[in-house]
C-alpha cells in the first residue's frame, strides 16, 4: 500500500490555487480542475459518458465548417488560475497548436 500527500499541493489558506498546484494534484482518479483559482474536484467519467462525449464529437466534426476544430478532451489552459478539461471543443483552427 502506497500512501501520498497532497499537503504540499495545497496553497496557503486564503490562496487562490494555481495551475503549478493543480499539476501537483494526486493521480487519485478524480478530475482536478481549477475555475478562477477554486478548485474542482469530480469523479472521472463513466463509459456511457465517454460513449456519449464520442458520438458527439462524431456528430460535430460532420457538422463543423473547415474554419473550425473538434477537439475531444483537451486541458483549456486560459490563465495561471483556471484550467479546465472539457470532453469536447470547438476551436478556431487557427488556435490549434501543434504538440512539442
């Protein structure tokens, strides 16, 4: 048996977390996400979810115009207190970057 702390993941009371804190979260199995330096916590999803978020994306990308992007379960990074990750985006194509 493992046992981890997440005391150092954790900014002084008061705090707003931040994306550094958010990456130092448990690998626990919930999501972690951050909306305006609050702290989310979920369950991860099931497989009707996932079943359901890929038939959308499915239908989505048969629907989009070539100016814009489906994108299944990407991190949207908007500042250092808020990072979500959606089950599916529609982006700009020209806001895609490409993996490093």
């Amino acid at each position: 048996m493992v046992v981890s702390s997440t005391t150092d993941s954790w900014p002084p009371a008061g705090q707003p977390f931040t994306v550094d804190e958010l990456d130092r979260t448990p690998d626990d199995g919930r999501k972690y996400e951050l909306l305006d330096g609050v702290l989310i916590v979920s369950p991860r999803p099931g497989i009707l979810h996932q079943e359901a978020a890929t038939e959308l994306t499915v239908q989505l990308r048969a629907a989009c115009p070539p100016h814009l992007r489906v994108i299944p379960e990407p991190a949207a990074l908007l500042d250092n207190t808020t990072e979500f990750d959606p089950d599916i985006a529609v982006i700009k194509q020209e806001h895609v970057r490409a993996a490093r």
